[in-house]
C-alpha cells in the first residue's frame, strides 16, 4: 500500500493456519498483503462469515429497494454484492476502493454476474470521489481507522449524504482479538462516537451482536 489510507487492510483470516497469529506491527500488516490473490481469497474465505455475519448486519439495516449505499473499502465486494441484492434494480451500490487489484477484482465479478447496480470507484485516500447528494447510506466496515484526515472525509460525507442518510461505522474493538490488526492501529468505539459527534453527527443506533465489532450508525445532527 501506498497512501496513508489503507482501505483494504481489513482483516486477519483466524484459518489462516493452527499457528498463525494476527500481525503485530503495521509492517507485518504490510507484508500480509503484498500477494493480492491470497488476500482476496483471505477476505473471501467463508469462515469469515462466523463472526462478521453479514447476514444479520443486513436485516439489521432495513435496506429498502432503490436506496443508493456507497461501501467505503470495498475491498473484494464482500459487502457490496450482498448490498446490490437488497437495494434491488432501481437502487446503486457504489463499491469505494483505493486499491486499483481490488477494483480490478470487483470489475471482473461484476462483469461475471452480470450485475448492474454495483459501480466500483477508484477512489482518492482523502475523497470518495462521489457526487454531493447522492447517497443514502455510508458503510465503513473495518475501514475507519485507516483513514488519516478523518475530519475532511466527515465533511465531503456530510455534502454527499441525502437528508436522512446515515453514516454506519463497523470496526474492531479496541482489545486483544484473534482477528484484526494490531490494537495500536484500532480506534476505540468511545473515541468514534465523540469524533462524529464533534463533526455534526449524533449515534442514532448501535447494534451489539458481532463479537469483535463495534457497529454504529450515526445521522447528521
């Protein structure tokens, strides 16, 4: 990775092998991720699902057909396929990544199944890139505390969120896991909600069944 953002350093894969541990540095981080093809099939393993259960994370939200969801750190579209298959054919999923493999990978799978309502956006560290207005709902799963200037992305989110739209923030808990990065790299859930509400957010709910995350969905004040 290149930029002080890292969108796409997610998650440690806990079947990795019996022995493996979590990374413990940002440069051990850095060399589990030099191969993109594992790191895919890592983000893609189906053990993931275990304790990420993407299925609860998306009866909890309540999507509805036509909203448009913008998945800030893609990645390998973990979360946005399954967002294109709530929002329906009238509603955009845009699959935000800064890793140009990552979007590579996503164009492919699109192209694949022939989905039409998942846009990739190659994206800058420090910008969306998205049009002001225009989305529903920000997800940020395990991405946040990657993002340096968290305060100037807040205000571009502000300017592209629609009245009503959310910004929902999953990340890990601050505290030894046997999943994620090291915990110098997490921000701890008490320090996101004061962060938002500093910048014109307010927690409008916050959902408590992951094991290793803390998901929070915030509003404009």
């Amino acid at each position: 990775m290149r930029h002080h953002v890292l969108f796409t350093l997610l998650i440690i894969a806990p079947t990795l092998c019996a022995a493996q541990k979590p990374p413990q540095s940002m440069q051990e981080m850095h060399r589990l991720h030099q191969d993109s093809k594992a790191y895919i099939a890592m983000l893609e393993d189906p053990a993931r699902d275990a304790y990420q259960k993407p299925h609860e994370v998306m009866m909890s939200l309540g999507i509805q057909e036509g909203e448009t969801i913008a998945d800030i750190g893609a990645g390998s579209g973990y979360f946005s396929f399954r967002f294109a298959r709530h929002v329906g054919e009238k509603g955009k999923v845009y699959a935000v990544d800064i890793n140009p493999d990552m979007i590579l990978y996503m164009n492919r799978r699109i192209r694949e199944m022939k989905i039409k309502n998942v846009v990739t956006v190659l994206s800058a560290p420090d910008d969306p890139l998205l049009p002001d207005g225009s989305i529903d709902r920000f997800f940020v799963c395990e991405t946040w505390h990657h993002i340096q200037n968290q305060t100037q992305y807040l205000a571009l989110m502000k300017k592209m969120l629609r009245p009503g739209g959310q910004v929902i923030i999953i990340d890990f808990q601050k505290r030894d896991l046997p999943v994620g990065p090291p915990n110098e790299m997490k921000i701890a859930r008490e320090d996101v909600i004061q962060q938002m509400q500093a910048n014109g957010f307010q927690l409008a709910k916050e959902n408590t069944f992951l094991p290793y995350h803390y998901f929070l969905i915030f509003t404009i004040k």
